[in-house]
C-alpha cells in the first residue's frame, strides 16, 4: 500500500508538472481544483440536514462520521437552551458550529486560526444558511494578549493538531520540525503523529478575557473548547469569562498530566464542577484512548 501511494504520488506530481507547461493544462488544472472545492455531502443527524464542502479525504471523513466520531459533543450540544451564546474554540471546518446554530439556534462565535482551514469553515457556514448565526474569529486563544507562532502538523484542509505559542503536541511530546515529504513518509510508516511541524506562521493570540473586552464579543453562556493541547492555557485567560459561563466541554488528554491537572484547577476556581468525561468506543484503545470530552457544569 505504501508503494501503491507513492507512485500515485508521483505520478500526480508528473501529471500536475506536465500540465503546467501549457494555457490548456493550466486551465484544466484549474477545473480540476474549482471541481474539488465544490464537492459536498449531505449529513443527516436527528432528522436535521446538514451540507459540508468535502474537496479532500479528511474533511469526507469529518463529515461521514459526523454522527459517530463524538457523540457525547452532539449530545452536549443538543442539551443546550435554544438561543445561547455558544464558543466553539478550534471550530475547524465548522461541523459542531453549524450544527449548534441550526439545531439549537445558538449565536457561534467560532475561532479557528488555520488558514487551511478557515475557506472550508466559510463555505459550510455559507452553504448552510447560517451566516447570520456564525461568526468567524481567526485568531487563536491563549493565556495573555501576545505576537507567536501558530506551529501546525498539516497543511491539508480539515487538519488538526495545531499549537500556539508552544513547542509541542496534543500530549505534551515535543514537536519535531520536517518537511512536508518527509512528514508524509514518516506518517505512512506509522511514526510521529500529531508532533511533526510542518509548517508555521506568526499571528496574534489573545485571552478569552481580552476577547470580550478587546473586541467586545458577547460572554458566552457554554463553550466548548478543542485545541490540541493549550486547553490548559486558555483556561487560565479566561478568569472573569468562566465565572459567568453556564457550561462547558473541553477535550482532555489524561497522560498530558499538567494539562489535566491545570484544566481542572482551573476550571474549579471558576464555580464549575466535573460531571463526566466520555468518548466513542472506537478510541477505547489506540493513539486516542487517554483523551476526552469532560463535561462541566454549574
């Protein structure tokens, strides 16, 4: 299987290359993309249709799970008063963040800093209706107003594992700078996952706490909170922003032992005590069984 992939690699690349050389193979190239972009699937959960833009393997995969990849999320979601201000921060392409705002008719402010990522965030929202619902932050959250590097492990559309202002991964493990080539080979031999950078940009991070009183977005009444590996650290920003939330979701990873127990702290000193922590049977064993969704409550 690994031969079989780079060859087609390959051959893609000779493909892509021999294009180029012409106006004709340049213009199919671009239908090619356009093609791409433009493709969607339709996801029903609960007798509610959802449409996502699906130009690669990843965001498919978002989307044919959607249902069973966190269910413990929708059913989280589905517990929220209808009309809530809601924080879905590491929003990726949007799939909760539309859900949330159509199920639930919640005012989303969905942040997500990956460039790769925020054109498939604004086509779902768009595509679904919700642009009136959703609004799209693309600065990353931290502990305190600051200039750092986001350090991301893919490039491709619907990635994940991205850190701000930290040099390692979802665990705790240090990130290791490669290429793309050769993260992609390491990846099909089963090493590195999740602590490969390869690729980085300097932005802007702010705390939650700047967030409303710098760009005067609403206090949200519940937030649910996915960023591979910071969780701990936007918590600690988010002081007088906690105090006054209802609820929240935050995914855990209980071998990253400072994050747990930070996260907790944390989450404690604002009023919020633990209720459950859960995932899909499917991450009872493998990279993914020490992480999950806690859910906290007031």
């Amino acid at each position: 299987m690994k031969i079989v992939k780079q060859a087609v690699k390959r051959s893609i690349g000779w493909s892509v290359d021999l294009m180029a050389r012409s106006k004709v193979g340049r213009y199919l190239y671009e239908q090619i993309v356009r093609q791409s972009m433009g493709r969607t699937a339709r996801v029903n959960h609960r007798g509610m249709d959802l449409l996502f833009a699906v130009p690669n393997m990843i965001s498919r995969y978002r989307a044919e799970t959607f249902s069973s990849k966190e269910p413990e999320t929708l059913e989280w979601i589905d517990a929220i008063p209808e009309g809530s201000v809601l924080w879905d921060i590491g929003a990726n392409v949007g799939l909760y963040s539309c859900y949330a705002a159509k199920q639930r008719g919640c005012k989303v402010f969905a942040f997500e800093p990956s460039v790769f990522n925020l054109e498939l965030l604004a086509r779902n929202i768009f595509t679904n209706g919700l642009v009136d619902f959703i609004t799209i932050v693309s600065l990353p959250l931290c502990d305190a107003l600051a200039i750092n590097k986001l350090n991301m492990t893919t490039t491709d559309w619907g990635g994940a594992m991205s850190s701000f202002g930290v040099e390692y991964g979802h665990d705790g493990k240090p990130l290791v700078n490669v290429s793309i080539p050769q993260a992609e080979a390491l990846l099909a031999a089963g090493e590195g996952h999740g602590h490969l950078k390869v690729f980085e940009f300097s932005t802007i991070g702010l705390s939650m706490d700047e967030t409303v009183e710098f760009l005067g977005i609403p206090q949200p009444d519940y937030i649910k909170m996915d960023v591979d590996g910071i969780e701990h650290l936007i918590l600690k920003g988010g002081e007088k922003t906690l105090r006054q939330a209802k609820g929240i979701l935050i995914e855990i990873n209980d071998n990253f032992s400072a994050q747990a127990k930070d996260a907790s702290a944390y989450l404690q000193q604002a009023g919020f005590s633990f209720k459950e922590k859960k995932h899909a049977e499917t991450y009872n064993a493998g990279k993914a069984m020490h992480t999950f969704n806690q859910i906290w409550v007031k």
